[in-house]
C-alpha cells in the first residue's frame, strides 16, 4: 500500500483542500438539501474515509474505505448542489482511487462522480448547456488528475526498482571481488606446489648425492644444492609477497553495497572489533543485499540503520529501517534465503515487524 509523500497528494493537502471547499457549507454560507447536521455528518465520514483509504497497510481495508468515500462524495455534492466547487471534493476522491483500486475501477469511478456532479449541476441551474459544461470540465480535471497520479506512481516505481538494481549490482561487485581475491590465492598456492615442490625434490636429490659422493666431486653437488636453494629462498620470499593481502573490510564492503542510493539513508556502522571469514562476509554483503532492497520495495522507508558488532562469542548482524513494519510478517523467499544462509554458517537470524522492520543476524566467531 502507497503512503503519502511529498511527491504525491499528501494527506496534509487533502485535508486543507476538503475543508475549504467544504468550508462555505460548515459554516452556512450555502443550503443543504438535507439539515445541515446531516450535512456535516456526511462530510466528516467522507474525511475519514479518505485518510482511511489512504492511511491503512492492508489492501482490503483500502478498498472498504476508499468505497465508504465515494459514495459518501456524491452524497455530500448531491445534496448541496448550490456550492460551486464542492465538485473539487470528487477530483481528491479519483486522485485516491489511483493508490487504492486498478486503473479500471478509479475510471469507472470518475464517470459515476461526472454523472453525480451533472446532476448536482441540472439540479442548480436547468440549463443542460451549463450541465455539460461543468460536467465536461470536471471529468477533465479528474482524468487529468488520474492520468497524472499514474504517470507519478510509475516514475517512483522506476526509481525503486533502478534503486534495487543498483543494490544489487553493488552486492554482486563486493562478492566478485572477493571471489577474484580467493582466485588469485589459490592460484598462488597452486605455484607453490608446482614450483617450490620441484625445488625441494631438486635440492634433496643434490645432498643425497653429495653424501655419497668425496671430495671435489661431492663440492660441486653442495654448490649446485645451495644455488637450488637460494632460487628457493628467493621464490619463498616472493610468493609469501603476494599472499601477504588485506582481509576483507566489512565496513568498506557493506558501505559499497548501499553506495549513491537514491531515495533511502543507509547508515552501516561496524564495529572496530569485528573479524569475519569470507564466507561470513558474503552472508552479511547478502543480508544488506535483501534488507535494503525490502526497504525499498515494501516499507516506504527514508532510513535503514545497520550494525555489526561482536556479543557473547558471536558476530551480530541488527538493522532497522524507520517503514511502515508489518503486524502480520509473512517470510518471503528472500528473507527465508538470508536465514538459511545464516543457519548453513552455524547462526540463525530473526525478523520483527513492530515499529518498522527489524533483522537481527549472527553467526558464531571463528
């Protein structure tokens, strides 16, 4: 379910839009073809059904309440047909229908709101040039406002899922990288056979034959046998160079995956005493991987705040985003994955949806 944002029609605006259209009726600039207290009941349940509608998590409740304020709008238009822009009400209500219902029902909806407004229109003036016309110029406005509010849904969509590519491809280049670094050590381990094995064979073959040799003869495989081991030494020494790397900065690594994300404040803070192998700092990459991209794609959330520290011989994943949380978490695949990933590593992780969203990961230290 969309929430208000600055981007979309706030429920800020909504209210103080309602209330001044609405304002020259609650206050008896202008009849009522009902007693003005019913006027008013009307309008209210309009109000909250609107804020409903746009407020709630769970679809279904939406719906109810999205229907609740439509047909209240009509009731509060039709029954105060003398107040011109009272229509303006309708407009806010096919804005809405674009968050809460499919695109086909929000239509359906405008067109019952031009007929409830032509009527509204005939029933002021009579004159059926003036009917068509106000009714012409509101389903205009409302489907202006409907193709508008589609045209902003899909751009924010676009940026979410740009934003999850974006996380994603920044996941994937972390682990690549590690993966190119394990690469790289094995291959070096792989010279190390081939190369210092042959040496050493070499240089054992030498010595023994110098024991067995007298002399002159025997200095010359004592000779042979040091230059043997000084090119053994050398490539020792060398080898030794390159595997001589830096382990993995899970800070740098996970500040790498939510590195120029638009549209969402990451905050990593790892402790200073926190030493992971790299199978422990994949899974961690990963489960800011899944964390974020859920933040993007389900909780409306503008900050995530992750930490990594050391606690009772475990490393200890927590974050927590500041989204709308969920009182019924249902594990998707995703978050099932992270589990898994954290249980395959002798860990486990728990997910709470109370006040925001909440991961909390660990897995055993080394």
């Amino acid at each position: 379910m969309h929430r208000w944002t600055p981007e979309g029609l706030s429920g800020v605006a909504m209210l103080v839009v309602s209330v001044v259209v609405g304002g020259p009726v609650l206050f008896g600039g202008a009849r009522t073809e009902i007693p003005r207290a019913a006027w008013i009941v009307l309008f209210g349940v309009l109000l909250v059904a609107l804020f409903g509608a746009a407020a709630t998590q769970r679809p279904s409740a939406g719906k109810v309440s999205f229907a609740v304020a439509v047909v209240s709008g009509w009731a509060v238009v039709a029954t105060a047909p003398g107040m011109g822009p009272l229509p303006i009400l309708l407009v806010v209500v096919a804005a809405v229908s674009v968050y809460v219902v499919p695109v086909r029902v929000g239509l359906f909806v405008v067109v019952l709101n031009t007929l409830v407004i032509a009527f509204a229109a005939a029933q002021q003036t009579g004159d059926t040039g003036a009917t068509i016309l106000t009714a012409g110029f509101y389903l205009l406005i409302q489907l202006a406002t409907v193709f508008s509010s589609l045209s902003l849904l899909r751009e924010q969509r676009m940026r979410r899922e740009l934003a999850e590519a974006h996380v994603e491809l920044q996941a994937a280049t972390v682990l690549l990288s590690e993966s190119a670094r394990t690469a790289e050590r094995l291959r070096i381990s792989r010279d190390l056979h081939d190369l210092i094995g042959h040496q050493l064979t070499v240089l054992a073959l030498e010595l023994e034959t110098a024991r067995h040799r007298d002399g002159d003869r025997a200095r010359e495989h004592v000779e042979r046998a040091n230059g043997v081991a000084r090119e053994l030494l050398a490539d020792v020494r060398s080898t030794v160079g390159e595997l001589r790397v830096e382990p993995l900065n899970l800070e740098v690594a996970l500040n790498r995956v939510v590195r120029d994300l638009p549209g969402l404040d990451v905050q990593i803070d790892v402790a200073s005493d926190v030493e992971v192998r790299e199978e422990q700092a994949a899974a961690f990459v990963r489960a800011v991987q899944e964390i974020v991209t859920n933040a993007l794609r389900h909780a409306d959330a503008r900050t995530v705040r992750v930490e990594v520290s050391s606690e009772a011989g475990s490393v200890v994943l927590s974050a927590t985003d500041d989204g709308a949380g969920t009182r019924k978490l249902t594990v998707g695949n995703g978050l099932r994955g992270l589990a898994e990933r954290f249980e395959a590593l002798g860990g486990h992780a728990t997910f709470d949806g109370n006040g925001g969203f909440r991961v909390t990961a660990r897995v055993p230290i080394s």
